[in-house]
C-alpha cells in the first residue's frame, strides 16, 4: 500500500464514506479505495471532467478558484476536490454522512496529500 493508499483508507474510514480515488489532472486513478462495486478508471475519468468544466464556471462567473464540487443523488454524494495542479480527490458516500465531518476530513486528507506531493 503506497502512502496515498494510506491516506484515502483513512478518509474512508474516518467518514464512513463508500470509498475515494486520487486522480491525476489527465483522468487517471493514481490511487483508491473502491471495491468491485465502483470503476475507478471511469470515477476518476468523470471527476477530472467535471472538476474541469466546474473550474471553467467559477472562472467565468467570477467566483474566484474552485474548491469543491457536490453532486447529490437520492442514494448519496459525491464530492471533487482539487489538489493544486497535482491531483483531484474524489469521494463517494451514501446520504447518511455527516457533512461537517466528511468536509473536515477531506481538508485534513487533501493537506497530507500536499505534503507527500512536496516531498516526492
């Protein structure tokens, strides 16, 4: 297990999330924590796309720089975070999270996951 490995099974595991993906600017899963029951290739395709249209609409609204993008459905969420040019951080969890919790651990994640960045 590599240290963002690490990282993603503690988010899970502090959250109760379903499972997360660290993907790369280019639409590739660097790392996750998905089961069978989610296509990390196609999770991380899809959060590179819309964290780059969502980036295009802050930008042209003028709404500074894009932190985080929700997607609710009736069955739960999904939340894309930017990690500077590095990588985005992509969770998904049923509708039972507590939000407050699962924000304060995905800045708690993004922050260990800058540092690593640093010292690779």
């Amino acid at each position: 297990m590599n240290k963002f490995e690490k990282i993603l099974k503690d988010l899970v595991f502090n959250t109760g999330a379903e499972g997360a993906v660290l993907i790369s600017p280019d639409g590739l899963a660097i790392a996750s924590t998905f089961n069978e029951s989610y296509d990390e290739e196609r999770a991380a395709a899809m959060g590179a796309a819309i964290l780059s249209l969502s980036e295009r609409v802050v930008s042209e609204l003028n709404k500074g720089f894009l932190e985080q993008v929700y997607v609710k459905g009736k069955d739960g969420y999904v939340l894309f975070t930017g990690i500077e040019d590095f990588a985005v951080l992509g969770i998904m969890t049923d509708n039972k999270v507590k939000l407050g919790l699962l924000l304060m651990e995905v800045k708690k994640a993004v922050k260990e996951i800058s540092n690593e960045v640093v010292l690779v």
